[in-house]
C-alpha cells in the first residue's frame, strides 16, 4: 500500500540538549536549527531503515483489494492465482510496523465519490510486533461494490510507540543519537538508509527493530 504521512509526530524520539550532550557541543546555541534538522532526518533515516514508525503520526494510504473480475480487459495474460483473478482479497498491508488503529477506511468509486467501509467489517492485526501489521475483514465482512480502477480504498490509520519520547524503545533512541552524530560531523555524506546506519555505526541499535520485507 502506498501511503503518507498526514499528520506529522509532535515531538521527536531525542531532544536537542539529549543531541548536544552527545556530541559534547556544550551550551553554545549557534547551530541549534541545524541540529533539530539533523534530529528529523535521522529519525526519518531510522524509520525507513526499519520500518516502523516511531512517535505517533497518522499516515494515509491508497490500495486496491486485488480482484480481477471487475477490471477492464486488457491484451495478453494476467497471472495469478484463482483467488487473486476472482474474489477480493481479505487483508491489507499497512506497510509500516507499528500501528495503533485504524481511523477509518473509505471506498472510493468510479465516480470519485467516497463512502465511509464499517469498521464492523474489519480489524486490526497489530500482534506480532515483528510483522508488518494489517487490515483483516471480517469473515462476514460486506462487499466493496463497485470501485474505481486504482486507489479504489483509502485508510488512514495512527502509527507509532506512543506520543512521548520516552514512549520510543532505548535501543532505536541510541541510534538516532549515532546518526545525528554522522551527519553532524558528514553533513549527510551517505546515500540510502542502510549506508547511513552502517556509516554512523547505528546498526547493533537498529537492526534488531529491523522488520524484514518479503
């Protein structure tokens, strides 16, 4: 499911003096704004390197369910399995570990009109902390009528450990205090996230958090 984040965490898992203490910067405050900066894009460098989301925020995603019956013929062969080509599928990747709950699901149809899904319907799977939650329907669960061909369901949903900082695991802090360290002293000399945790010796905190994609 591809998503964003719509409502942004209020207050970062380390603070500023946490970061200057770190660094044994002492009580200067000539790069104060560099360093909250610094704490953001850490913290955004560990979230992508672990997929989860650390203090809470709301993310909205678009997906489809997966059925093939009510699509428009195209030229050549689809593959997949039966289940795939006939019925809607039952579960929804949120794609980020962590979550809450789940605000509210809409469909959307070919008209682009939204109507609110029961929350009857469905539940969230949020049990194995180690696997990306999901949304699971009901065994009963209602239909979804007639949707629009891509992004044909919306859900916003809350992520997070918790709204505090210290809601926010030790070992995942720690290694937001190494990568603010690295780019401080690299001024972001690295590409994507594994590089930055390798480069900022990060990855004895983080990789234990790591959520493995299939």
């Amino acid at each position: 499911m591809k998503s964003k984040v719509t409502t942004a965490p209020s207050v970062e898992p380390v603070t500023l003096a946490e970061v200057k203490a770190h660094l044994r910067l002492g009580t200067s405050t000539a790069e104060d704004s560099l360093l909250t900066q610094f704490i953001t894009d850490a913290r955004d460098i560990a979230e992508r390197y672990t997929g989860r989301k650390f203090i809470t925020q709301t993310l909205t995603g678009y997906t489809m369910p997966g059925y093939g019956a009510d699509e428009p013929w195209w030229n050549g062969t689809k593959v997949g399995s039966i289940d795939y080509l006939n019925t809607w599928t039952r579960e929804f990747s949120l794609g980020w570990g962590n979550a809450q709950s789940i605000t509210s699901i809409d469909t959307i149809a070919r008209d682009n009109t939204e109507a609110v899904y029961a929350s009857s319907n469905y539940y969230l799977d949020n049990f194995d902390d180690d696997a990306i939650p999901a949304v699971k329907l009901n065994n009963d669960a209602d239909g979804f009528g007639s949707l629009r061909y891509e992004n044909g369901i919306k859900i916003i949903w809350v992520a997070g450990y918790g709204s505090t900082a210290s809601d926010v695991p030790a070992g995942l802090r720690r290694g937001i205090l190494q990568l603010v360290g690295h780019i401080y002293s690299n001024r972001g000399d690295c590409v994507e996230p594994s590089q930055c945790v390798q480069s900022a010796g990060a990855s004895a905190m983080l990789s234990s958090f790591r959520i493995e994609r299939i």
